[in-house]
C-alpha cells in the first residue's frame, strides 16, 4: 500500500510505474479505482481494500502521498467488528480522518416506521435480509458480505451498518426503501411481496 502511495508520486517505481499507480487510484465506477476502494478525506485521497478467507479478515488503508497507513488482519469471521475499532484508535491516536471516530446519528424509528424496511433486497447474486425486532432494524446478506448486524436509519436516503459503513438508499413516496446500496458498486432492489 506505501509502495502504491511512493509509486503516485513518483517517488519509486517499486510495484507499479507511475502511471499505472496512477490509473489505480482513479475513480472507474463509483468509489473504486482498479482494485482500490477510493475516499476524498480532508487529508487527501485514501484507498483501501479488504480481503477474507473462511476464518480470516482483513483490510488495510494508505493515503495516496505514501506517508501513512494502516493493516489489520484478524484470525475470525467476525473481524470487520474488531478492525472498525482498530482502525479507529489509530485514526484518533494519529490525527487521521480515515479511521477516527465519525460521530453518526440515527434516526428513532417507531415500529411502523421500522416496518416499512423490512424484506429482501435482492442484486445479481446477492439478498439482503432485512428484519425488524420492535423499533431495532438488522440486515444480512447471502452470500454474506459482512455479519448480521444493525442497520441504523440516518435520513431519507442514508443508513449505517452497526460495522460502521454506509448505506445508501432510495425511497418511494411513502419512505419504503426501494433499493439499498449494501456494498460498494451491489444496489439492491427491494422484492414485491407475493
């Protein structure tokens, strides 16, 4: 990930020329570049990405300059919980917006409310689930992108996962979901009831 970030800058052609980091931390479809989650931070352009095996997580992030960065890897299914706090300690340890604490605010649903979520959202190759418990809202995908978690209600056209990450929706003129955006690039759209 430095060698990347050194790369852009031209600092060293250590893994990739110059161009080709370059082309790599582009935007191509959405947030990603070639193989790069992408994010516009007050620091500059960070990237990332994130790799699992059966009992295995990992990620890591780097800023684009190559002058800081990021890698945890956890042995266990349920490591995006654990580097959500990691990263975090590190980002408010080091004063970087990529990891720090960002401070969320979720939306009181009444049960109602809640229900309206509630159904498959359904993308090529992937459903997520998404349930209501009372007032609580819980998403899980198959396959499964991340664990079951909470899915917190933020406005009209944003959630938040109790992992951390952002999801992106649109809704009718009743506020029923119509789609969700649970992964980067995977919208899914919501299945009529039979």
């Amino acid at each position: 990930a430095l060698a990347l970030g050194a790369s852009v800058n031209g600092e060293k052609d250590w893994l990739f020329s110059r161009q080709t980091a370059r082309d790599m931390l582009t935007p191509q479809i959405a947030d990603w570049g070639l193989g790069v989650t992408l994010a516009e931070k007050p620091e500059g352009v960070v990237f990332s990405h994130t790799g699992k095996l059966p009992g295995y997580r990992a990620v890591w992030y780097a800023s684009a300059d190559g002058q800081s960065g990021a890698c945890v890897m956890t042995n266990g299914e349920n490591g995006g919980l654990l580097w959500t706090e990691i990263l975090t300690a590190i980002g408010n340890t080091y004063g970087w917006s990529f990891g720090a604490t960002e401070e969320r605010v979720a939306l009181e649903l009444t049960e109602d409310q809640a229900a309206k979520f509630v159904g498959d959202y359904r993308a090529s190759g992937t459903v997520a689930t998404v349930s209501a418990q009372g007032k609580e809202l819980w998403i899980q995908t198959q396959p499964a992108l991340f664990p079951r978690t909470r899915l917190y209600v933020a406005s009209a056209t944003r959630a938040f996962l109790g992992l951390g990450d952002w999801v992106t929706m649109t809704t009718d003129a009743d506020g029923r979901p119509q789609t969700l955006e649970v992964s980067p690039g995977v919208i899914a759209t919501k299945e009529k009831p039979n």
